[in-house]
C-alpha cells in the first residue's frame, strides 16, 4: 500500500492454466483488499509489449495514465502506468458487479480478458 493507493507488482499465471480466469480472480482479491484498507484506487505498471495483459487490465476498468521510460534492466522496455477509476465510484462498483459473475465456478471463457 501507499498512503491512499494499492500497488500491483506482479500478476503472473503459469501458461499451463491460462485462459482459466485465475488473473481476474487475482484482480479481484487486489480490488477487495484495496476497499477494505479504504484505498482510493489501485496502480500497477506492465510490460508495453504485454499487449494481452493491458486488455485484461483495461477489461478490469484500469485505465492508461502514462509511460515510464526503460523501466525494465533485463531489457530496457518501457511500462505503461495503468490506474483504476476511484474504488467508491458508483460506476466502477457497478462495473465490477457486472463482471464479477465471471469468475465463478462453471462460468470460465476460452481467454482471461474477453472484449467488453
């Protein structure tokens, strides 16, 4: 945690359970951790190439809000800084109420992020 904000690290799904929505069950343990600490929003930074991974982020309701340069030594690529909406915000509540259902038992799709 920051002062108002929870940090994302590191969301990673082994290749072989792919596809299972376990990183939006992740994604949403981050969102339930954040509202009970009373946080404002949730930040994380993720690979620009990561493209499959930013819809997944973006499907969640993070948005883009800047790049940092060179942010990884392995490689020198840049991270895109995504941003939840305020965590209290009605629409993003009701957003998230919407796709919550998706993560049950039974109602698993082929792939983690599915369009909007």
């Amino acid at each position: 945690y920051t002062v108002d904000q929870l940090h994302v690290v590191t969301v990673a799904v082994d290749p072989a359970v792919q596809g299972r929505r376990i990183a939006l069950r992740l994604l949403f343990a981050a969102y339930d951790m954040a509202r009970e600490a009373e946080l404002r929003t949730i930040a994380l930074e993720v690979r620009a190439s990561n493209e499959r991974a930013q819809r997944l982020y973006e499907w969640f309701g993070f948005y883009r809000v800047g790049t940092l340069r060179n942010y990884y030594t392995d490689n020198g690529e840049n991270a895109v800084i995504m941003l939840t909406p305020e965590l209290d915000s009605d629409t993003y509540m009701a957003h998230l109420r919407r796709l919550r259902p998706s993560i049950e038992p039974g109602n698993e799709r082929e792939n983690d992020a599915p369009a909007p």
